[in-house]
C-alpha cells in the first residue's frame, strides 16, 4: 500500500512538474531570481552599516574616554599637589576603571573593524556577482525572446500554431462549403437544361418547348418587318424621279482624271 502511494505521488509531482514547466516564463524566473540578489545585497548593506554604526559609535566612546582618564590623571596629580593623597587615590581608581573600560571597547572596536571589512569584502563580490548576473540574464532573455518569435512565427508559417490551425481549419469548411455549393449550381444548372427541373420564376404553365416556340416565331416576325422594310425602300426609290421636271436624272459627266 505504502508502495503504491509513494509511486502515485511521483506520477503527482511529475505531471505538476510538467504543467509548471509548460506555465513558466523563463524570463520571469530571471527577473524574479535578479531581485532576490539584489534583496540579499541590500541586507548585506544594510548589516554593513549596522557595523560601521556601531564601531562609530564605540569611537566616539573612547574619545570621551580618553578624555576622562586623562582629565583624572590630572585631578590626581592636583590633588598630590595639594596634599590630598586620598583625593589622588580616589581619582586613580576611577582612572583604572576608565582605562578597563577603554581595553575592552578597543577590543570590540577591533572586532568590529575586521567585521566591517569582511562585510565590505563580501558585498563588493556580491555586486559583482549580481552585476555579471543581471548582464547573463539580459542576454538569456533576449535570445529567449527571440527564439520565442522565430518560433512563433515557424509555426504560423506551418500551420503548426494553434491560432494558425484555426484559421486554416476555418479555410479549409469555407473552402468545401464553395466547392459543395459550386456543385450543387452546376448540377441544378444540367438538370434544369435537361428538363428535369423546371424554372420557378417562369409564368405558370410555361415550358422550354414553348418558349422555344415564342423563340421560334418572334424570330419569324422579325424576317417579316425586315422583308416589309425593304420592300418600302424600294418603292420610293421607283417614285422619285416623279418628285422632279418629269425628265429622267441624266448622270453628271465624268470629268477626265488628271494625273
């Protein structure tokens, strides 16, 4: 049973491996990946200057200090002058516990100044590292950007592409339903030549034979009018010399030709 769930959750982090893989935009994980650095850098700035104001400050606290042991060493000194050893003494001891003081603060100052040049190290390889990143990542993008296109732009020219396989899906029924309804015209136009089918925008009762025959005699009528136009010509023709002096027309003479 143990068996069998352990392998049911691989097949479930193999087909989420794969569906993440098909969602995820390369550039964005760079994108993403460069702003982590940059985050990490800025804490490790951050914690460099955290340092440094610490170690600033333990130097201002060592400058007051100094300026306090040396200002007791002088009111032990005035107090000898005096004869006020107790005085002398006091100011000593509290010389002793300044100088203590000043021994360990020199030491965290020196623990600090190491820590501060580790960060200062740390963070100038860091914004090398990030920079050289960011170069990398401008590159990757770019080619993958292109690549993307070229792609793209394959696929569209193939019919690959699944915008691309519509439209050409949609070609190819637009271009079956033309060819279907081009055959369909033609056949009805065979049938209705054969007499099978009969034109519906023609009178009721009317048929090719008849209209053959209304062909048949409009074009008898027409030779009629030609032959009874003709004939009229020529009468008036014959009758024209009658309009005249009764003579007949005499030709005008030809005149030589000259060369």
């Amino acid at each position: 049973m143990t068996g069998i769930m352990h392998r049911i959750a691989d097949l479930f982090r193999l087909k989420v491996g794969k569906a993440l893989d098909r969602a995820e935009d390369p550039r964005e994980v760079l994108d993403y990946s460069y702003e982590k650095q940059l985050d990490l850098v800025q804490k490790v700035r951050r914690g460099l200057a955290d340092v440094a104001t610490s170690r600033k400050r333990i130097e201002l606290q060592l400058t007051q200090l100094n300026q306090s042991s040396t200002k007791l060493e002088g009111q032990a000194r005035q107090a000898l002058a005096t004869g006020r050893e107790d005085l002398a003494r006091e100011a000593l001891s509290r010389r002793a516990a300044v100088t203590s003081q000043i021994t360990d603060l020199q030491t965290q100052q020196a623990s600090l100044q190491a820590e501060e040049e580790k960060l200062t190290l740390a963070s100038q390889r860091l914004q090398e590292k990030v920079d050289a990143f960011r170069t990398r990542k401008e590159t990757i993008k770019a080619s993958y950007t292109a690549a993307e296109a070229q792609t793209r732009i394959s696929e569209a020219v193939t019919g690959i592409s699944e915008e691309m396989g519509d439209v050409g899906t949609a070609m190819q029924r637009a271009q079956d339903k033309t060819e279907q309804l081009q055959a369909r015209a033609e056949a009805l136009d065979e049938l209705m030549a054969s007499g099978a089918l009969e034109d519906a925008t023609l009178p009721a009762g009317r048929d090719d034979i008849q209209a053959q025959l209304d062909a048949a005699s409009a074009g008898h009528d027409i030779e009629a009018d030609l032959a009874r136009m003709k004939a009229q010509l020529s009468a008036g023709s014959a009758e024209a010399p009658a309009l005249g002096t009764g003579e007949p027309a005499t030709a005008p003479e030809e005149r030589p030709a000259t060369s």
